[in-house]
C-alpha cells in the first residue's frame, strides 16, 4: 500500500538546505512509501467489522455468537503468515460462496446481501495477499 508520509515540514517539502530539530521532527514528504503493516491493519479492521455484522445477522435470526476463537496458525516467517493469510481468505471465499446461495433459497435477502458484501471484501483481501506473495491475483 503506498502512503503519504506522516506530514510536511513547515514550508513544504525539503529541498536541500539546513532544517532546524523543530523541522526534522516533522519533516515528510509526499514520496510514496510502501507500508504492508499498514494494509494488514486495514484488512484486520475490516475482518472485526465483519465479525461483528455477522454475530448481529445471528443474534437476529435468535441465536448467540460464539466468542471463543478459533485455534489460529500464526507461521514461522512473515512468508508464511502470508501465505497462510491467502488460504484463509481463500476458504472465506468458498463459504461465503455457499452461504449467499443458501440464504437466498431461505428468502433472507439481508443475509445474503451482507454475504455479498463481506465476499467482495475477502476477494479484495484475496488479490492483495496474492500481490504480496507476487502470485497472480
Ligand atoms: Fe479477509
């Protein structure tokens, strides 16, 4: 994911010539900086985001969500969290696939059109672990 910086220095850009520490302090660019860390928290928000539509779809429908986690399989380099990341996504896809069919067969259009919603997004999160692996999304 490409970033602005955290800010400018006062002025604008620097170009050369001496900053005071006030300056360096802040001083920024508008140069793009590539930040992984910063798209794996916007997925990780979105995953919650999803979560917690998911447990009202539950609670509406009169049961009770679970809160115990699943067993989670960290990996032993980030290599490998990414690629266990990519799996993941790719099983949320084959559900939700399944669960957007079922729900419109019960005729409950809420559910399958939140389901269409959170699988536009894991197909998103799909393409975007696929590009950090450099693997065709
Ligand atoms: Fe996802």
């Amino acid at each position: 994911m490409f970033q602005h910086s955290l800010g400018t220095s006062e002025g604008g850009a620097i170009s050369g010539g001496e900053s005071t520490p006030e300056q360096v302090k802040f001083v920024g660019t508008h140069r793009l900086y590539w930040l992984p860390g910063a798209g794996l928290k916007k997925i990780a928000i979105t995953e919650m985001r999803h979560a917690e539509a998911i447990a009202e779809r539950v609670v509406a429908h009169g049961g009770t969500p679970v809160t115990a986690p699943s067993p989670i399989t960290i990996g032993e380099s980030a290599h490998e969290m990414m690629e266990l990341d990519l799996r993941q996504e790719r099983e949320a896809i084959r559900l939700y696939e399944q669960i957007i069919p079922a729900a419109q067969r019960e005729g409950d259009q809420l559910t399958a059109e939140l389901f269409g919603k959170i699988l536009a997004d894991e197909e998103q999160h799909y393409r975007h672990f696929s590009a950090l692996l450099g693997l065709p999304g």
